[in-house]
C-alpha cells in the first residue's frame, strides 16, 4: 500500500510539473518569436531624401549636403570621433551654418529640391600615433519645411514620419 501511494506521488508530482512547464512555453515562444537580428545595412527612406559628399584633404573634411528629395527641407549635420581627436568647424563659404542644440551644426538656409548646402569644413586634429589609423563619422539629418501661423518657414527636429504616406506631419498615427 505504501509503495502504491509512492508511485501514485511520484507520478502526480510529474503530471503537475509537465503541467507548469506546458503553461511556460508559450511566452518563451513568443520571446524567441518576437525577436530577431540583422546584420549588414540597407538605406531606409521616410520622407525628405538627402545625401552628404565629403571629400577629405589637409585633414579637413569638406562636407556638402544635397538634397535629392521632391521637397525643400533643412539639414543639420554632427561628426563623431574618439575623444583624443579635436575637430575644429569652419565654413569658407558664407555664414549659412551655424553650431546649435546637441553639437549639430545647423543650415539656416533651406535646401530646394535638387539643392544643396554650401561647404562645411571640420579640421581634424589628430596626435601623430593615430595618423595612419582613424576614422571620423559625419551624419546628416534633413527635416520637412514647416511654415507657422504668420507664413514663417521653420524645422521641427523632432517630429515623427507618417510612415504610410511618406511625409513628415502631426497627423502620424492619429
């Protein structure tokens, strides 16, 4: 009788363990099915479209934005290095760029449709033992021409893309 009693434990034990793992697996599943990674790169368009031209001599980095979008838009651009580099901004064409918010450098003018920006330098001052290996990354942002009650033009760096028409705009997922 005991040895009945122990197996019949033994074997309610099992079930209510094969139970409590039955009842686990789904939100496993949904983990691992929810999840997934990529690798390599792939340009993504949500709206305006631009592209940035770098030509590099006398370490200077000599950056023009162009606008290859429908729409006039404004663009902004920031370089990221290591910290033992130093990059110093300059613009030999005019005084269309300015440093702003978040170490970017702002065009004031807008860029038409087909346009492009004047020339931005960022001189980089690199020590003698990083010569022969660096690297410095300049990206770009663009952002659709808003216009204000009075008819004034300006940009809003932070609104977000209706994905489904193509253009930027409040009415996003309203």
């Amino acid at each position: 009788m005991k040895t009945m009693m122990k197996n019949k434990t033994v074997w309610l034990t099992a079930v209510a363990v094969i139970l409590a793992g039955s009842m686990t697996i789904h939100g496993a599943m949904a983990y691992f099915t929810a999840n997934a990674s990529a690798s390599g790169g792939h340009d993504i368009s949500l709206g305006e479209q631009t592209e940035i031209t770098e030509d590099f001599s006398d370490w200077t980095k000599h950056i023009v934005i162009g606008n290859t979008g429908t729409n006039d838009c404004y663009v902004r651009v920031k370089a990221y290095c290591g910290s033992q580099f130093t990059i110093d901004y300059s613009q030999p064409d005019g005084t269309a760029w300015s440093q702003g918010e978040g170490e970017y450098w702002y065009y004031s003018d807008i860029v038409p449709a087909g346009g492009q920006t004047s020339v931005l330098d960022a001189k980089i001052t690199v020590p003698e033992e990083f010569k022969d290996n660096f690297n410095v990354v300049v990206i770009q942002e663009c952002a659709a021409v808003l216009y204000d009650a009075d008819g004034n033009p300006y940009a809003d760096w932070s609104q977000k893309i209706d994905q489904g028409s193509g253009s930027g705009g409040e009415e996003a997922g309203k």
